[in-house]
C-alpha cells in the first residue's frame, strides 16, 4: 500500500472522489484540483486505466521543507534515484510552482536534473539522458511555499489524451472536462442525451463510453508506469481482462451546422467505438426534433472567444427559445464562458457550477423545462 495523487481540473475534485471509491482505493481525500488516495500497484494501473475525470496518477516519493534556494540540489541528490530508473534510461522533469522561493520553473527542473545526473555520473561514470517526449521516468516537482514533493508520474501523457482524438475541431473541449460536465448533468446512460452543437464530438464520445462502461484507457495509449522497472505486464493485463463493455442503443443524439465538424466527430466516435451508440446529423440546432422527454441536453457553445458569432447574445437568446419550444421534460445544460450572453437564454438556471475551460473561466448552467406554463425550475443555486 503507497500514497497516491490523482491530478484534476478545478470543480471536478468530488466526482473524481466518487470514481476512486468505486475502485476500492482507500484513504481517499479531496486537495485543490487532486485527490489522494492509497492503494497498491494494482490499483495504480487501474485508476490511469479506467478513471474518467484524472489527468494524472502521481506517486509522491519524497517532501521536503527549503530554508532556501541552496537547499534543492541536495535534497533531490539525496533520494536513491537509481531504484526508479537505470542509468541508460531517460528522464524529464514537469515543474508546478507556487512559491516565492521560486519563480521560475525552468531554473528548478535545471537544478533538479542536475542533482539526479551528477548522483549518477558519481556512482556510474555515466549520466541518463533528458528525453522531453518520451522519457523512461517523468518525475513532477511541486513547490508551494518553500515545501518540495516530488512525484513520479505513472500516466505519462496526461490522461485526457485517450486515443480517439487524431484531429482537433476549432475549439476543443479536453476529454476529461466533457466527461465531467456529462457526469454533472446526471445522466446515466437511460434517456435520451442531446447535444445540438456537438463541434469534434467529445461531449457525445466521452457520454457514449460512459454508458457503455468502456474504460477511457481501452483504447491502447501507453503510460509511464509501463516504462518502469518494477512493471508487471501480467498484472495489467489481469485490469483490462476484467472489463465488461455493455452495449447501448442509441439514446445519444448530435448534430452541428457545420458538416466538416460532424465528420470530424463521426471519425472520433468510430475510434472510440461508439459509433452505434451515437445518431449523427448535420443541420442548424433549429432543426433539431429531439425524441421525447425526460431527457438530457448538454451544450457547448461559442463564448464569443475562439469562435465569434455576428450577434452572440441573440444566439443564446435563440438556444433558450429552442429549448422552451422542443425540449419539454428535458433537464438542459449549458457550458460557456460568456457570463453575459448566458443571461439572454431567457431561463432561470436551478444549478450555476463554476469550472474553467482551460484558463478562462466558465459555468456550467442547469436549467429544468417543463411542458405548458412552467419554464424552469424555481430553485436557484450558485
């Protein structure tokens, strides 16, 4: 049993909670866009295997408090690195700072290096290689304050990067964010699920999946665990021996204008396995008649960043319009950053979530349609 840090994005920390619980690790506590946990090797191969809201499975292997800047090359020299990696092996090293000791990360992923080399040219003769893309070992150093932990990373490429996606669409949403945003709707695989401007098609992929239990890793990427000297291939072949993907009809329904963007996501749904689980279509959102409710529509639409629509107020103006006009018993979502544009909907949100969208700040808005005179629900939360 070891200490573990699953890395997320901001918001997403309690469903990620949710996720490990479910695959029996323990200790589990919830940090600031991270969970740790404990568990064995088994475990850590699963969570980088089937987790759905993690960019990174980190293994903290040592911390420590600086006095000063002079203190960081003797504290990493002073950890056996030889017991992760071989002297013929490659490394590279990710920096998160938070600190007023430091402030410049390439300064510390210098000194850093530098400790782990010099400790091997002085045991060896001979000194590893950086290898900035695909490094034996990818070692993370987080400082805040003057307090170091450094990690070693067992994902390697950040776990949104599942496998499907071999071509981005103008303005993508990362994996791990559109899972999480169809995780916050609530929907779980039974009704009808909608989305009318479904750009790449991430939202949809990541939502048939999700009903379809696939695991996001089932789709052959490699991890950094896989490099490391103590790498069990039996065990990790025992975690995807135990997948039971569960066919779906199709409930999930999306459509853009644009026909090179559905392209797109058609492709991506094909690599992700899921091409019966989606009915794709091109026409303008007005055109959509979605199957009856209850049911879930979940949007991303242009924020007026990336992407800037002649009239964006009057857009989102004709998407509340749409929704009161065909999406009765429907609970609708919308994600955006346009704080102001969302107000031209013209419903009142029963949920306001707060997330970030890369940097820029968004929310995702829950709004409750019901049929005759009501409009939205009458609670109201931030």
């Amino acid at each position: 049993m070891f200490d573990m840090v699953a890395k997320t994005l901001f918001g997403m920390e309690d469903i990620l909670a949710s996720e490990l619980s479910e695959l029996n690790a323990q200790n589990i506590r919830i940090l600031n866009r991270a969970v740790s946990f404990s568990g064995d090797k088994k475990l850590m191969y699963s969570a980088n295997y089937n987790l759905r809201l993690a960019l990174k499975i980190l293994v903290p292997i040592g911390e420590s408090q600086l006095k000063n800047e002079n203190d960081l090359y003797p504290y990493v020299r002073s950890i056996q690195w030889d017991k992760y990696m071989s002297v013929d092996e490659t490394l590279a090293i990710d920096v998160a700072l938070k600190s007023d000791l430091f402030t410049h990360s390439q300064f510390v992923a210098q000194k850093i290096k530098d400790a782990i080399v010099d400790q091997f040219r002085d045991k060896y003769g001979r000194r590893p290689s950086v290898d900035l893309e695909f490094p034996a070992l990818r070692i993370n150093a987080f400082l805040s304050d003057k307090r170091i932990t450094l990690s070693i990373d067992s994902s390697g490429d950040p776990l949104y990067r599942r496998g499907y996606r071999f071509k981005q669409g103008l303005a993508p949403l990362n994996e791990v964010l559109a899972a999480g945003l169809v995780k916050m709707t609530g929907w779980t695989g039974d009704a009808p699920f909608v989305d009318f401007m479904c750009g790449s098609g991430t939202i949809p992929v990541e939502a048939a999946m999700m009903a379809a239990k696939i695991p996001p890793g089932s789709l052959g990427r490699p991890y950094g665990f896989q490099k490391w000297k103590d790498y069990d291939n039996d065990l990790f072949r025992e975690i995807e021996k135990d997948v039971k993907i569960e066919k779906q009809e199709t409930r999930i329904f999306a459509s853009d204008f644009s026909a090179e963007a559905v392209r797109l996501a058609t492709s991506h749904a094909r690599n992700a396995h899921v091409m019966e689980s989606i009915s794709f279509r091109t026409c303008d959102f007005n055109e959509v008649t979605p199957p009856a409710g209850p049911g879930v529509i979940l949007i991303n639409p242009p924020y007026g960043e990336r992407i800037i629509p002649e009239n964006i107020n009057e857009l989102y103006a004709m998407i509340g319009s749409k929704f009161k006009k065909s999406f009765e018993e429907y609970s609708a979502w919308i994600f955006s950053g346009n704080y102001e544009a969302m107000k031209h909907v013209g419903l009142r949100p029963f949920r306001k979530i707060h997330l970030f969208n890369g940097q820029l700040e968004c929310r995702l808005n829950g709004f409750a349609l019901y049929s005759g005179s009501k409009k939205a629900s009458k609670q109201v939360s931030s």
